[in-house]
C-alpha cells in the first residue's frame, strides 16, 4: 500500500541524519583537533571518487553544470558554512540557526515545485525550530554575526539544493549511487583549494584519525548521502528536510550514551516536540472512499485507484448487472 511505501521510504530516509548525528562525537574523539575543513574535504571527496569509479559514469550536456550546482548546494559550500557556523557559535545556536532550513524549502518549494503551502508544514517547521531550540539552546549562549549569517547562508545552500534535486531529477540511465557521486565529487573538489590554502595538510595522523575520516567518508557520506537522496525524489522536499531535524536528536543521545552529557527536563521536551514536527510533516494518504469515483462499463462504481468496485469484499465478485429482459417488443397488427 502507498502508505506503507511512504513510511519505509521515510525510516530509511532518517538513517541519513541520524548517522549525520554522529559526526560531533566522531570529530572530538577521533579526528585530530582545528581541522574542520580538511574533515569536511575527507568526507565528500574520496566517497565521490569512490563511487564514480563504481558507476564509471560522467555527466553529459546540461548535467556537468547541473552536477556542480548541487554538489556545490548540497556538499561543498554547505559543509563549509556548516563548520563557520560551528566555530563562531556554540553548538545551540548553530543548530538553531540551522532548524531554519525547512521554513526556507517549504517557501522554495511553493515557488519552483508548485506545491501548496498548508497550515500543518507551517506547523511542522515552527515547532521543528521550537523543538531544536529547547533541545540545544542554553542560557548562557552567546551571538556572533558571522556565525549567524554562515549558519543561514547553510541553511539556504542545503534548502535550494534539495529543492533543485527534487526539480531537476536523476537523468534517465544514471543510478542513485553515480549521481550521488557526482555531487560528492563537485563539493569536494570545491573543498579542496579552500583546504589547502585555509589549513594545509596535517603532519601526521594516527589509528584514531584514519578511523574516524574512513567513518565520515564511507558512512558519513557515501551511504548517508545515496540513502538522503534517494529520499528526495521520493518523499516531498518538505518531509525530507524535516527528518534533518533527527540529526541533534542523535547528537543529543550519543552525547548522553558516550560523553556523559546529562539531560535536563527541557532538552526531553525539545526532543518530544521535534518528533512530533517530523510526524506532522509526513505526507498523508487518502482513504479510498474520499477519492473520486467513476462508472464503469456495467454500471459499477469504482474508485479511481484501481482497487475494483466500491462495496465489494475479498474473495467475492461482484454482483454482476441484471440480465435483459425477455419480453417481445410490441408490435402492431398488420
């Protein structure tokens, strides 16, 4: 049923930021410290590589420019306000700013994908930025106007990428993991200059480090970003970007499992309050008898989704249609 197809493509979809969730504990106990560009280089660039000898597929035509407009959106300048945004504001903050991103997509969304806005996605975005703000927010964070404008210029970045995805498609012929591919490899080559003259290359790296960039790269992004954009071309742009709201929810946890971070009342009510904005943005199903009804060639009622007659049961024909009547037509003497 189409219902059960949206609620599997929804949990595997949630994957994604859950496992993006996890990127905060994997840089402070693997990687090596002050290096968020080369992390975010490492995580796209290599998984691009890696998949684009897979699928040994390169774009053609229209889609060169198209490939390096949403690697650009989607990895590489999102990931580089991403970590802008994360050393000039304290963790809260960032991810507040950042909760924005579905508010922006539900407008994009009305503008280039022609879809209707409705009061529940207005509410689900509201209490999605509520949830993230009770969740991560603490009273003695402070603003800084770069780290603000980074993490909305992020949140925009990601916004239009998944709306551009969601318009322009997948070409035909080209698989999810390739297309993927293209993208990773755009961003990160676009990381990589900036790396190189922003950071340069560490001196040395241990165990811990090559385990914790082989993390990020092979499940961080290459699994992650296949299973994120797979989700956009079958959920709604809207339901897709309010299950990012999953990833400080995972932080959170991971943070409570591994690092002995405490939890107050509020913060469980902010993680109560994002689950509930993800629910309400998930697409909802019409039951068969609201959907148009049209007559078939006896007679019948039928529901235009294919199911058959209206009011018949499993294991049952339905009635069939009375047989002509059996009377001589009148005739008039000669």
């Amino acid at each position: 049923m189409k219902g059960d197809r949206i609620a599997a493509d929804s949990a595997l979809t949630v994957l994604a930021p859950l496992v993006w969730g996890s990127t905060y504990l994997v840089t402070t106990e693997l990687l090596p410290p002050d290096r968020p560009l080369l992390a975010a280089t490492l995580r796209a660039l290599p998984a691009g590589l890696i998949l684009l000898a897979i699928g040994r597929t390169l774009p053609r035509g229209g889609w060169w420019w198209r490939a390096a407009v949403l690697g650009t959106l989607n990895i590489g300048a999102f990931l580089y306000l991403l970590f802008v945004a994360a050393y000039h504001l304290p963790g809260g903050v960032a991810a507040l700013v950042m909760a924005v991103q579905p508010t922006i997509v539900l407008v994009l969304s009305a503008l280039l994908l022609k879809e209707r806005i409705t009061r529940t996605h207005a509410a689900a975005c509201a209490l999605g930025i509520v949830g993230v703000g009770l969740l991560a927010l603490t009273p003695g964070a402070g603003l800084d106007a770069v780290g603000v404008g980074a993490g909305l210029l992020g949140a925009v970045s990601m916004a239009t990428g998944v709306v551009l995805t969601k318009r322009w498609g997948r070409p035909s012929g080209v698989g999810l993991l390739t297309f993927t591919g293209w993208q990773l490899t755009a961003g990160g080559l676009l990381l990589l200059p900036v790396t190189l003259l922003g950071e340069g290359l560490p001196g040395s790296l241990d165990g811990r480090n090559a385990a914790g960039f082989a993390y990020l790269g092979l499940v961080g992004a290459l699994l992650a970003y296949a299973v994120w954009f797979r989700g956009v071309e079958r959920l709604p742009a809207l339901t897709v970007s309010v299950l990012g709201f999953a990833s400080p929810l995972a932080a959170m946890a991971l943070g409570y499992a591994f690092l002995d971070e405490t939890l107050s009342p509020v913060q469980l009510a902010g993680a109560l309050t994002v689950v509930v904005a993800v629910a309400l943005a998930l697409p909802r199903t019409r039951k068969a008898q609201d959907l148009p009804r049209a007559r078939d060639g006896r007679g019948l009622l039928r529901a235009r989704n294919g199911r058959g007659p209206l009011g018949t049961r499993k294991g049952r024909e339905p009635v069939p249609p009375p047989p002509p009547s059996r009377r001589k037509p009148f005739s008039r003497a000669s």
